[in-house]
C-alpha cells in the first residue's frame, strides 16, 4: 500500500467522490500493474485528514518510499463506510480487490494499462526528483 502525501492529496478534484475506486499504478519506471485505490476518511480508523491510499495488486521485492507513483483510476467499486470489526474491514478490502481484477481484465480498461502515461523517456524525471 503507497499513501500520497498531503500536498498530493489537497491537489485531488475536491469534488471527486470519497470511496473505492481501481485502475493502474505503475511505481517509478517499472511495471503497470492493477490498484485499487481508497480516497477518504478512513471511518474506521477515525482519521481527521482525507486520505488517498493506493493498494498496487502486486508483491514488490523492496519498499518504494520516495519513488514517483503514477496511477490512472479507470472506475468506482463503492462508497466508503464504516466497519464493525476489522476482520469486516479485511473482508471488503478482499472484495474489492477481487472486483477490480474483474474490472480491469475489461478490454476498455485494459487498454489504460499501456498509456504513454506511464512511460517517462529515458532519463527524464517528474518534478525534478
């Protein structure tokens, strides 16, 4: 799971719709893979900031901390809301992961996942870093 910082998050549509949300991630230069993404409050967890968290549906090797992560949201799984326990919680994230993989084996989203979007050219960087 990757956070986005809070300048990141101040910088989302502040009209989008808190939720679940999937598409694709890609962490600096490697590999497009699917994601499901959370963006809100966290009920559960009774954060007081709004919170963009991606779920990269894959095993890295290392941690990324500090690597450019490039997502595309490509569609909406359900609104967020507030869990009993946290083996509920765990429950719906499973959920939501396995609607997402669903999704994105989609032709139209599938697509996405090859968008020079993802692809900086050799040796350019974003944002100076």
């Amino acid at each position: 799971t990757a956070n986005f910082s809070e300048q990141v998050v101040e910088s989302f549509p502040s009209d989008i719709s808190t939720g679940i949300y999937y598409g694709w991630a890609c962490v600096g230069n490697g590999d497009v893979h699917k994601m499901v993404l959370s963006i809100g409050w966290n009920p559960f967890y009774k954060n007081i900031k709004k919170s963009v968290e991606t779920h990269i549906i894959h095993t890295f090797k290392e941690d990324f901390y500090g690597e450019i992560l490039s997502i595309v949201i490509t569609g909406y799984i359900r609104p967020e809301k507030n869990f009993d326990s946290l083996d509920a919680l765990i429950s719906a994230i499973q959920e939501d992961i396995e609607e997402a993989k669903r999704q994105l084996d989609l032709p139209e989203h599938l697509k996405l996942k090859e968008d020079n979007f993802f692809h900086l050219p050799e040796g350019k960087t974003v944002n100076n870093h």
